[in-house]
C-alpha cells in the first residue's frame, strides 16, 4: 500500500497510573478485530468492515472510517486485534478527484485516499474522518485533524 | 470584543488543547474559526465560518502561535433568536451563536457544539463543545 498517514501530532485524553496519577494517552487509541491473514501498514486509514468490531483497509467511497492504524499487521502472524489512533492532527493524501478547501470535512475514497465530504445527513457523518487544515488540491497532502466517532 | 466564553468545565486532557498559528491578536475565550493556510485562524465574525475552539489564552500582536480548547463545556452568547436546548449551534458573529441549520456534512463542519439549556434572545446558555 502507499500514501499512509503521517503523525503531525497525537491529541487525546488522561488516565490515572496505578498511582493515581493522570497520565496523557496519546492519540486515544480503540482496539479492533483485525483477520489474521491480512498485512496491513502502520498508518493506513482503516474503516470499520464487518461485526464483530473488526476493520480493514480503507479501499474506497462509502466506509465508515474509524482511525488510523497505530502499528504494523504482519501476514498471519496470529495477531488477530490492533489498535487505531482516533484523536490527533494527521498528513493523509487527497484522491485524484477534486480539491479540498480548508475547514471541510473529509471523507475516505480510496486506498489511504481523502475527499471532500459530500453525503447528507447524520450516516453521512459517520463516513468522516475530520477537518481538513488547509486547502489541498488533487493528490496533495493535507493536514488532517480527527477525533472518532 | 465582547461575549467572550466562559470556561464552565473543561474534558478530556485539560480541555484537549491545540495549537494554531494566529492572523491577529485577541482575548482570551474568543471563538475561533479556521481562516486560511496554512492551520491559521482569526476571531469569529459572522455565520458561514469552521468552529475550531475557544482561545485558552489572551494573543497579543506578534503572537505566532495560539492555544484553543476543543473539548468542554463553556459559557457562550446567543445571537439574537434564541436557541432550544438539545440543538447545535453555529458561529453566526463576533463571539456570538445561533442555532446550526445548515444542510449536510460541511453544514456540520461549522457546528459549535450541542447547546445545553434553552436560551432566550441574546441570552449567556451552555455549550457543550467537543472538535471536530
């Protein structure tokens, strides 16, 4: 795969150590189900694939995405869960589609690939995977900042 | 400026602070939009503007970068028509809110936050903000 996102910055909440004390969980990772068999780069926008829980690559328009996967997935090496960073400010590629104006919400379309969110409504929502920073034209890229769901 | 917001409780890491370049000074709890390239923002104006966050800190001419919390609960100044509890609210002037009514996703893009109590016309109400 190509075009996997890039840390500009990891945001996120604070959980107590077993002294009590909070300490910052940088970019607030979720765990998912993820097939055995799959190998998938860190860095690759994942989208949510089928129950229960489990995600895949991103690979096109329409998939609900969840967050940016925060480790490597080796090819059956019998590692079948992964976590996702769902809160931070990432570099991700815009498709070869149309260019994207600062403050918009971005959509997945592709491979690694972001667009301009277009669909209506509150299931179109779920499909975004946050505010673009700036203005980005085809295949250029673009800062990013997510907070899932 | 007038109508800043009031911090009522700030979530996640302290408010979930993050940091932009700033295009010109302003006081602390001004509501800020996304304003241009790159990662820049200004003080809110009117409707038709991307919420970002409330400024966490007073920006004085020079500054060259700036604080916004993301994620809370503040205190925030109806613009005119009041707005039902329940209901997102947009920008819609300096410093001030109305109720969100934009269609589809980049209607949302402008979302303030989720408004807490039902306010009267210019009234201070609640607002629950969580960005982006």
């Amino acid at each position: 795969m190509a075009n996997e996102a890039v840390i500009i910055e990891l945001l996120g909440g604070s959980v107590p150590n077993a002294q009590g004390i909070q300490e910052v969980v940088a970019g607030n990772p979720v765990r998912f189900t993820v097939a055995d068999g799959a190998g998938i780069e860190k860095g690759t926008l994942m989208q949510l694939s089928s129950d229960p829980r489990t995600i895949t690559a991103s690979s096109g328009d329409n998939q609900i995405f969840v967050g940016v996967l925060a480790e490597e997935k080796v090819i059956s090496d019998g590692v079948t869960n992964v976590s996702v960073w769902t809160k931070g400010i990432f570099d991700m590629t815009n498709a070869n589609v149309g260019a994207i104006t600062l403050g918009n919400y971005a959509k997945l379309n592709g491979a690694n690939l972001i667009d301009t969110a277009d669909e209506a409504g509150a299931q179109g929502a779920t499909e975004h995977v946050g505010m673009v920073l700036e203005s980005a034209a085809k295949q250029e890229v673009v800062a990013v900042w997510i907070n899932r769901p | 400026m007038t109508a800043e917001a009031v911090i009522i409780e700030l979530h996640g890491n302290q408010g979930d602070p993050v940091r932009f370049t700033p295009a010109a000074a302003a006081e602390k709890g001004t509501l800020m939009y996304l304003s241009a390239d790159p990662r820049t923002i200004a003080a809110s104006t009117a409707d038709g503007q991307f919420f970002v966050g409330v400024l966490a800190h007073e920006v004085v001419t020079g500054d060259t970068s700036a604080t916004v919390y993301t994620h809370g609960i503040f205190d925030m100044t109806d613009s005119g028509a009041g707005i039902t509890l329940g209901n997102y609210a947009k920008l819609n002037g300096a410093n001030l809110i109305a109720t969100a009514d934009e269609a589809g996703a980049q209607g949302v893009a402008q979302e303030v936050g989720m408004v807490l109590e039902t306010t009267g016309a210019g009234e201070v109400v609640a607002v629950w903000i969580n960005k982006p």
